[in-house]
C-alpha cells in the first residue's frame, strides 16, 4: 500500500468469486441502482474474467465499461492462412 494521502480513501478492485483484479463499470439498471445507490455512495461493478456483478463503493478502482473504451483492442485468434471457414 502506497503513502499517498488518496490511498486512504481509494481501494483495488478484487472479485470475491475468482479473485480478479480486474472490475468495470457496469450499467445502472433499476431505479435503486439509479437513485439510490448513490446515495450510499455505491456503483454496480462487473468482475472482468468471471462477469460476476456486484456492488461497490465508487472509492473503488475500476476500469471504464468495455463498450466506453477505445484503447482495448481485441486479440484476434490465429487461424492457418488456407482455411476454408463455412
């Protein structure tokens, strides 16, 4: 854990399910997650290897929502060059 005066308030992202480090955004969907959630200072974050939802504070660090980022860019599997693909 860092020294910064901001460590103190912010927290990583780690899935309770399979322990990925990796959260996103996820879209509010119903009028508590709308209005609400924030209220208790919370988001809906999804878990970035297993899709688990969950709920958290949005001190945590997260990533922006797959669709929102344009820096991703998906890897594409190799397949041989004579392939006939139906």
């Amino acid at each position: 854990m860092s020294n910064s005066p901001d460590s103190l308030f912010t927290r990583s992202y780690l899935c309770h399910d399979c322990g990925s480090e990796v959260g996103f955004r996820s879209r509010r969907r119903t009028f508590s997650e709308r209005f609400i959630l924030p209220l208790f200072l919370m988001r809906p974050v999804r878990c970035g290897e297993c899709f688990r939802r969950d709920y958290r504070l949005i001190t945590t660090l997260v990533r922006d929502r797959f669709s929102d980022t344009s820096r991703i860019i998906p890897v594409r599997p190799t397949a041989p060059p004579n392939r006939n693909v139906a």
